[in-house]
C-alpha cells in the first residue's frame, strides 16, 4: 500500500488544542493563540503579523515602555481620530503583547505614486483635521499619559530612549533641552533662550506622522498608526515635527500636511535653530552670521 505523501520541509507547523482542531493555533507570550498568523514585519524591536482575515498581532519590548495601547485606548474615549481597536494586550517578561482589529486600507507609501493630485490633498486635509481633536486634549505638564515620563528623542536631542520628566513648566523644558548644547558658546545659548516660544498649553502630539504610520483606501484615510510614542508635548511640536521626512515622496507628504496644519512656523524656526546649535556648535560661518538669531515676534500660541 502506498504511503501518504509528507509534507513539504517548509510547510507551517500548528498546534492545535484537541478540543478546537478546525483552528490553528500557536503559542506565544505565555498564551495559547488561535488563528493563522503571517509575518507582516520586524522594526525597531518591533514585530507585526496578521492574524487570521481582521485582525493585528504585536510583539515588543516592555523597555523603553511602549504606550501605544494606553494611548490608543484613551483617544478611542476623548475623539473620533481613527485607529484600531485594541481587542487585547499583555505582558510577560520584558515583552509586551496585543491584538487588534485590521483596518481595511494600504500604507500611504506604498501606494503615494498612484494617487492623484485631489487624493494626496483629500488624505492630508483628513488627516489635520483629525489630528485638530487632539488640540483640546491638554496636561498641566510635559508628560507621557498616565504621569509617566517621555521617551519622545527629537524634541530634546538627547540619548535614545533616555526617560525625561514629566517637566512642570517651560523652564524645566529649556533646562532639559539646555543639556545638549553643553558646547556651544554661552552668548548664542542666552540669544536662543531669548527667543524660545511659550511652549502651553501642552498638547496631546503624535509626533510622527511619517507615511509608514498613515493607512490609506480609496483615496481617504481609514487610520492613522504609531502612537508608541504619542504624549503631551509643547503645542508647536506636531506642527514642528512634521518638517522630518525620508526622500522625496515623504517630504512632499509633509509639506502637503503641514499645509492644513495649525502653523507654528515661528516656533518651528527656533527649534531648527536649536537642532543645528546641538548638533554642531562650531558651524562656519558663525550662528549670528547664518541668522539664527535674529529677533522674531513671538505670541502665545493658542489652540483652534
């Protein structure tokens, strides 16, 4: 008699609990997980897959602490932003865990080069005006949900990762910001602090809102990704920390957002400013001769 046929050396392996054998299943932080998974991606200490048709598996690091699900779950209670639903999250050991619905849509850059003129411009107006929720969620401090400290780098430009705060005020904000231009010449640290913005009301912000984090279908935005490292920062950063971007088609992206904005562009200066101080205090020709400190007049900025 002949024997059955063995299964390619490649084929996925399942583990299945007696009880459900029409479900694979497969065992991962410290769970019995049912459904089909396939590997979606792995990123800064981060892997994604999907589970089953509808829904999104992650694994991360707990250090530095992921809040994405703190985060998500408090913008589901306070605004219609549109994310995914955390359905749920876990821990064990010094990884974390959760599953969430997929929502239907593509990554915006995956698909930036086939989309028209009027969709590029519909999906940045929808974003802003989602991310305009997120204007009347204040903190009396600068601060991570939950009174927790910030793990957000590019305000501060310090070390990856590095815990700061919560800050109670501007000044403790400049205090902190101050520890990276430790070599630059006192005269250009007290013109900066001159110039430096009233940084409240402080701000629930994304922060990057990079194409990778935009999911797209239709030409319309169907959610918006990333919120790890989402906190309660100065109201000028979002606005500020759109002018980041990777090669052409992200900047193009940025400048369309930036567009339909609340503007901060006189904050956004300042801190450019800071960024070229911090990262090269002996630049040539000199600050004062690039105009870096030229006097700008400055207003509480306030929220729409």
């Amino acid at each position: 008699m002949a024997q059955p046929a063995s299964p390619p050396a490649d084929s996925p392996r399942t583990f299945v609990k007696a009880e459900r054998p029409e479900h694979p299943a497969f065992f991962l932080g410290g769970r019995i997980i049912y459904g089909h998974k396939e590997l979606v991606s792995i990123q800064d200490g981060q892997t994604v897959w999907t589970l089953d048709s509808d829904k999104i598996l992650r694994e991360c690091w707990t250090k530095p602490p992921t809040l994405e699900v703190d985060n998500v779950r408090f913008l589901k209670k306070h605004t219609t932003v549109p994310v995914p639903e955390i359905l749920e999250s876990w821990t064990q050991g010094d990884r974390c865990f959760s599953i969430s619905d997929r929502v239907p849509g593509t990554l915006l850059s995956k698909v930036w080069s086939y989309l028209s003129i009027d969709e590029k411009d519909n999906i940045a107006k929808q974003t802003a005006d989602a991310l305009a929720q997120l204007r009347a969620l204040h903190s009396p401090r600068i601060e991570s949900l939950g009174e927790r400290p910030l793990y957000e780098t590019s305000l501060f430009r310090g070390a990856h990762d590095e815990p700061r705060g919560p800050l109670n005020s501007d000044d403790e904000l400049q205090h902190e910001m101050w520890k990276s231009l430790k070599s630059v010449p006192e005269d250009d640290r007290q013109r900066l602090q001159a110039r430096m913005p009233p940084s409240a009301p402080y701000t629930f912000t994304h922060g990057d809102l990079s194409m990778e984090n935009i999911l797209v279908h239709d030409g319309n935005l169907t959610a918006i990704l990333g919120w790890e490292r989402a906190a309660f920062l100065p109201v000028w950063w979002e606005f500020t920390a759109a002018e980041f971007s990777h090669g052409l088609e992200g900047k193009a992206w940025k400048t369309l957002l930036q567009k339909y904005m609340q503007s901060f562009e006189v904050e956004r200066d300042w801190w450019v400013d800071f960024m070229l101080l911090s990262n090269s205090p002996t630049v040539d020709p000199p600050p004062k001769e690039r105009g870096l400190f030229e006097d700008h007049d400055r207003e509480t900025p306030t929220a729409p």
